[in-house]
C-alpha cells in the first residue's frame, strides 16, 4: 500500500468509500475490507452508516492507531448550534474518541462560509479530530477557508478520468493541501472505455485498476472507491504492482476533455469551480 506524506502525516492512498453500505451488508463489507488490509475508511453524517462502520471497526480487532478514519459533517449540521453536537454523535457512533480527519461535506448556502470553518477549526481544538479539511469545495472556498485559519488535510472532490480538476488542484498545491477523489471509477465506466482498456491489456489490468492507477499516482492525490462486492475489493486494491508512464498517463488525462460530472441527485447543490 502506498502512502501520502502530508503535514506529518501518513495517509493510504487507497481508502474505501462506504457511501450507501448500511445495515449487515455495510458490516461485512467494512470487515472484510479491513481483513484485507484497508486501513483508510471514509464514511460521513449522510451515509447513515457511522453506527455501521464503528461495528465493523470494533469487530476487526486491529487497534484504533491503525485505521485511518475519516467522517463527514452535513451542510444542516454546520451551524454555530449545530456543529459540534453532531461531531459528538458522530464519534458515538463510531465508538471512537476522535476520528483522523473530519471534512466539512458541502458548503451550505444557509450557513456563513465562515462560521463553518471556525466550527471545524474548534472540532480539532477539542481533540475530536486530528486533522481537518472539506469536500466539495471550488477554489474561492478553499481560499476562504485558508483565510480563516483552517490548516486543511484534504478536499475531497469527484475526480476521474473523465473530469478535470487541474484548476483546483493547481490552488489546493499551492497551500499543501492533498485533493481525495471520489467516484473514481464513474461507477464502472472506465472498464468501458476504449483508452483506458487497451492500456489495461498491456499490463494484466481492468480499466478500473488502471484508472485507481492513475489517480494515485499523481502528487498528493488519494481516492477511496466504494463498493458493495467484496470480491472487488482485492481488485481496488491489486493496483500497486505496476506503473504507469508519463505517455498513458497524460493519455488518460485527455479524456477529461468532456468534463462531465456524475453527482448523485442525493447529495447537495453543485458549486462552480
């Protein structure tokens, strides 16, 4: 498994998004993952899965120290009132005292931009995370959110092959912040894609590992794909034994060209870069 080096820390770069895993499924998947050596679970308030994934924490047996877990506070949840009541609930749910990195998951249009951030700023003040960050933030935000105060980890964003994200990540690079791709695979479509596909021959490969590939080896770059099929889980993570060259690399790249997105009606308002 390889690692982010990030403001002392060290972060897989491979994680799993439990996104949609609930109930028993969500329990066994998350067991199953960890059993197979994921340490870097993602989950967050939306999901409703918190309770889920600190079961299958506790069940795993392996210590806290050596799973990276992140959550998520919901735009209704990022009030003055708000906000740290729901990092507490949270954490109980998760049976932990603390979380690794929690990400404010969408700006809201109800709650100052900034009144946000200082809440998130006080989550990590009172030892409920050790490293904070947001998702789903275009540039200005990011810059807003430095201008509070905010030592950010991470911005977590939908980021494949078929959306650019060189604008943000050239800001995000210049204040040392890591950008983590969600929906990585665009459910599956990159096994359908011509490109990716005849790169993947060549090494052994399915469009889906050389399209992790990808991600995680471009600077300070995490993703964390979720799925509901434990048997996918050993091929998300079969993608550190090859490399990719600078040419299927930035052949990869011109597939952004379309720039389409693949948000969920589920989740909040998009933003524009």
């Amino acid at each position: 498994m390889e690692s982010l080096k990030i403001k002392g820390q060290s972060i897989p770069k491979l994680g799993l998004g439990t996104y949609r895993l609930t109930g028993s499924q969500g329990i066994a998947v998350v067991e199953a993952a960890i059993e197979m050596g994921y340490t870097h679970i993602d989950t967050a308030q939306m999901y409703e899965n918190e309770k889920e994934v600190g079961t299958a924490l506790k069940n795993s047996g392996k210590p806290r120290e050596n799973i990276w877990l992140t959550t998520k506070v919901w735009p209704s949840n990022l009030s003055r009132e708000k906000f740290l009541p729901s990092v507490e609930e949270s954490l109980a749910k998760l049976q932990v005292s603390k979380v690794d990195l929690l990400l404010i998951h969408w700006p809201s249009k109800e709650v100052r931009l900034e009144e946000a951030v200082e809440q998130l700023i006080k989550a990590k003040e009172k030892s409920f995370a050790d490293n904070i960050g947001v998702s789903n933030f275009p540039s200005e935000m990011v810059r807003t959110a430095v201008g509070v105060g905010a030592d950010l980890m991470t911005n977590q964003v939908e980021y494949h092959p078929y959306l650019s994200q060189h604008s943000l990540k050239q800001v995000l690079d210049s204040f040392g912040i890591s950008l983590t791709a969600y929906r990585p695979i665009v459910k599956g479509q990159v096994n359908e894609d011509p490109v990716i596909l005849k790169i993947a021959e060549k090494y052994g490969k399915s469009g889906v590992q050389v399209a992790l590939r990808w991600l995680i080896q471009q600077e300070a770059v995490m993703t964390i794909p979720m799925t509901s099929k434990i048997h996918r889980l050993k091929e998300n993570m079969d993608i550190f034994d090859f490399q990719l060259e600078a040419e299927e690399m930035n052949l990869i790249s011109d597939l952004t060209a379309a720039k389409r997105r693949f948000i969920d009606p589920d989740w909040g308002p998009e933003w524009d870069e």
